[in-house]
C-alpha cells in the first residue's frame, strides 16, 4: 500500500470501496451490448458534462495509445488508458464505479457507449499468469462476507502493476535467504546452486545442482526440503543428474526439470517429497533453461545444438524458436545458449552465453537482436561476460546475471551499455589485499612476508594493466592500493619492501606502454 509521510495520503485506486457495493443483488448490464463500437471522442460525448477538461484526458489517452498490444484497436486501448488516469477533480474510474453500484441502472444509459468500448478491450487482453492479489480495504470485512458463500462486486477492480523506474536504487548488501552454510548435501546447505523457481509466498524451489536435487525453501527457514532427486547422481527416475533449472507448472502441481547430465527434461508431481520419481518429457537434449509462457508452452535451450525450441507439454519435438544454424556468433546463430525468458508476446530472450550477449527472438524471426553485450569478453558497460539467469520488465527493461563479472546488470530498451545494480566487486577487494601482503611492508609487530603473496611482481602489473578498462573496477582498486602504499617511498624508510615497491611502479610502466603498442 502506497502512503504519504502522514501515512493518510492513500491513493484511492489501491483500496476497494468494498463497503460501498450494495448488499442487493442488481439487474445485470446487458444493453450497452447493442451500441455501437465508435471512437472514443463519439463515446464520450454523452457523459461529458460530468467531467472538467474531459476531451483533454481523451487526447492525451489517446496519444499514448498508438500502438497497442493484443489486437486491440487504439480507441480501446486509450478507453483503458482514460479508466486508469488520476485528476485533480473526481477521476472517471471513481464516477463511473459509483454508477455501476447504483441501483437506479438508468443512470447507466449514457455510459454505454464508452463502456463497449471498455469492455471490448478488456476481453481482448490476453490473460496474464495466475497470480495472488492482495488489496487494501477500509473495514474489517469478515462480518459482511463469509468463508463458502459467492458474492458478485459490481463495480470494475483495478489494480496498478508498478514497473521499475530508472532510478530505482538496490541495496549493495544482499541477505542469505538459502544455504549459506558452506558447501554440503545436509538439508540447511546447498552445493552449486543453478537455476530457481520463486512462487507467489516467495518461496523457492532451488535446482541444487551438483547435490542432484530439487530443494524447496521457504523465506526465513533454515533449513531446505527435499522435492526431487537426492538419490544420489545416476540416470534412474528417482535420481537427477546436475539439474540445471526447474520451473513449476500450477495447472498439473508439477515441477519442470531440466536434467542436464540425463540430457532430458523431467515431470515431477509437486507433493513435496512423496513422489518417488520423475517422467521423461523430452530426451536427448542438453537442456540448460527453462521457460513457460501464458499459453502454457514449455521453452527448453539446448546447449549442444545452439538452439531454443518450444514444445506442447506431450510434444517430444518441438519447434525452434531461436538459433538451429549452427554454433556461431551470427544474429541467426547462438553459442551455448543457457537461460531463456518469454514474454506476453512470446518473445524470446537468450542468455547466448559464449557469445557474451543476450539475444532478442521476436515470435517468428529467423534472426535475434543484440539487447545487451555483444562487444566481446570483458568488463566494461557496454560488455558481458558468460552472461546466465535474466528478466524482462514490462517496459521492456533487461536484468542479466553476468556471471563472468559476478554482477548484475540492467539494461534499457535500446541501451548501448547497461548499468550495474548489484556486485561488481568480483574478487578484486581479495586480490589486492594479497598483492598488498606480498610487499612485505613493516607495519605492526609482525610485518607480512613475502611468502604471503608468492605473484612475481612483473606478473602483477601485466594483471593490473590487463584489467583497467572503461567500467573495470580494478582502477579504484590500484588508486587505494598506491593510497595504501604511497608513504612507504621515502627515503627514511629503508628496508627489502623498498625493491618490490619500485620495481612495481617500473614494471607499470613498462606495461602501460607495451598497452599502447597493442
């Protein structure tokens, strides 16, 4: 729930007027049926005295509304848009719900028009996955409705789905919520941890990779529950083989694994442990990802055969959808395809992992599209490194787990290079600190040795130079190192360290200009 610093400031739209539905039932809507579908300037004429600045909403509804999805015309869609727009004065969504309660339906008449126009729109929209929804309300509810019963809500519920804005900014210290107890196959450890699942309760069904087994863990428990597998690794139905992901389908209250060392993708019943083996979906696949979209169409990458295939669940062949032209960096080619993400329109993004890019397959290309890398191996912003897990927002907005890198990236629509929001620190801090040891510096009673940190020095600086680069955070890191060492070149402090120091600011040098030459 959105509320203002006084924490009265709510926006209306987020709390259902339930105690205004009347306890009645009403005569169904049915006439706005015969009128006319028209434009929405013509729908709105006969209820234009209720508004202020009414045709002004409308243009602007209407200018947002160009190019609408799912076969909707832009009169329908900007119908949409106009429900949903806040006004100073009364907004439509609030007057028009108020007369949908109403029991006098008379008062609906000049509403028809804009209500087909409305209703036609909303009954093209593709349905999006099964969700829980929760809303606020003003009164405690439990004395009105009871438990068993069916009650019909007259007015439209609206919901606003936020999408992540720009500047959206995410905390830099993450919290262990799985594992995080070493490496191990007890119920409270994981070992190699892959893909994962995370249900609307926010737990999570883990593909516990080189434990062989699926791990269901619930948000704040310590300790895992065993879904699939962990019979040890072998080819048996009740035994997995480094699964690398899993999806679960509600509709069958099964899990979707992709048996990566089985090369076969798995059905799993999802009663927690009591089935004692999985089903053999599709065979003689490397499966690495896994993908559903709202049509229940299952996605599979094949890491073998660089390709993306879609599959009726039954259907053991498939139709590719991305790749199939052979290993290559080519747009019509993938290179190790691993995760996969689809969207509402069944597009089709690609984590192209050696490729280090993420590739975008519109439904029916023959070609994908270069959304983010693409610029060979490496660190800056503008490149990936063996790129895995993604997501896509609605506004088209790309999050990549650039492995490589041990990052996280988010890239815009049409975005020449991302931007990180999470890591980026890689091992870096650790490596410094050991090169730092390794000058052997008389700091405190028992001053480092250089068998601490046996890198010779001249290896050192071709690291370090190797490493600077546009968006590599090893600069900072040599500028606190030299910050860390600087007061040692003096020449009251005498002492074997002085030999590494210098010969690390020669051995720089010499590689900052053998750089250049290249």
């Amino acid at each position: 729930m959105d509320t203002s610093e006084s924490g009265n400031d709510w926006n209306p739209r987020l709390i259902e007027n339930t105690c205004d539905e009347p306890d009645a039932s009403l005569q169904p809507l049915e006439d706005y049926q015969e009128s006319e579908l028209v434009s929405l300037e013509k729908a709105i004429e006969p209820i234009k005295a209720l508004f202020l600045n009414l045709p002004r909403d409308v243009w602007i509804a209407k200018k947002a509304s160009k190019n609408p999805a799912d076969d909707i015309s832009p009169d329908e869609s900007a119908a949409i848009h106009l429900y949903t727009m806040e006004v100073k004065s009364r907004s439509l969504y609030s007057i028009l719900n108020e007369m949908l309660r109403d029991r006098d339906r008379r008062k609906l008449k000049p509403w028809f028009p804009y209500l087909k126009l409305f209703i036609s729109a909303l009954f093209k929209i593709r349905p999006c996955t099964a969700k829980m929804i929760y809303r606020g309300v003003k009164v405690d509810l439990h004395l009105k409705y009871h438990r068993g019963e069916h009650y019909t809500w007259w007015a439209f519920t609206s919901l606003v789905v936020p999408n992540i804005p720009a500047t959206a900014r995410w905390a830099q210290n993450g919290a262990t919520v799985a594992g995080g107890h070493e490496c191990g196959s007890a119920t409270h450890q994981l070992a190699g941890p892959e893909g994962l699942f995370v249900n609307d309760d926010k737990t999570m069904v883990i593909a516990d990779t080189h434990n062989h087994r699926i791990i269901r863990w619930k948000m704040g428990d310590m300790n895992g529950q065993l879904l699939a597998g962990g019979n040890g690794q072998g080819s048996r139905l009740n035994q997995l083989d480094q699964p690398m992901n899993v999806l679960a389908n509600k509709e069958t209250d099964s899990l979707i694994i992709s048996d990566y060392g089985n090369r076969r993708v798995l059905r799993w019943s999802r009663c927690y442990g009591k089935t004692p083996q999985g089903e053999i979906l599709i065979d003689n696949i490397k499966c690495h990802g896994l993908a559903m979209d709202d049509q229940r169409y299952l996605y599979v990458s094949d890491i073998e055969k660089h390709e993306v295939k879609r599959y009726q669940i039954g259907d053991k062949n498939g139709i590719v959808v991305a790749g199939s032209n052979g290993k290559g960096a080519g747009l019509n080619q993938l290179n190790e395809p691993a995760y996969i993400f689809v969207d509402r329109q069944q597009t089709v993004y690609v984590s192209d992992s050696s490729n280090n890019r993420v590739m975008k397959w519109d439904k029916g290309a023959k070609e994908g599209i270069v959304v983010a890398g693409g610029q060979g191996e490496g660190q800056a912003m503008k490149q990936l490194y063996g790129p895995n897990g993604l997501f896509v927002d609605t506004l088209d907005n790309l999050y990549v787990a650039d492995s490589g890198n041990d990052r996280v990236m988010r890239w815009s629509k049409g975005a020449k290079q991302g931007t990180v929001i999470v890591g980026g620190n890689g091992w870096g801090a650790e490596i410094f600190t050991r090169i730092l040891n390794g000058f052997a510096l008389p700091v405190g009673k028992n001053p480092a040795s250089r068998d601490d940190c046996p890198y010779m020095i001249s290896d050192v600086a071709q690291w370090l130079v190797a490493m600077i680069g546009y968006g590599s955070s090893c600069l900072q890191y040599l500028r606190d190192l030299f910050t860390a060492i600087k007061t040692f070149y003096h020449p009251s402090n005498i002492g074997e360290f002085q030999k590494y120091l210098i010969e690390l600011i020669l051995k720089l040098a010499e590689q900052f200009v053998e750089r250049v030459r290249l």
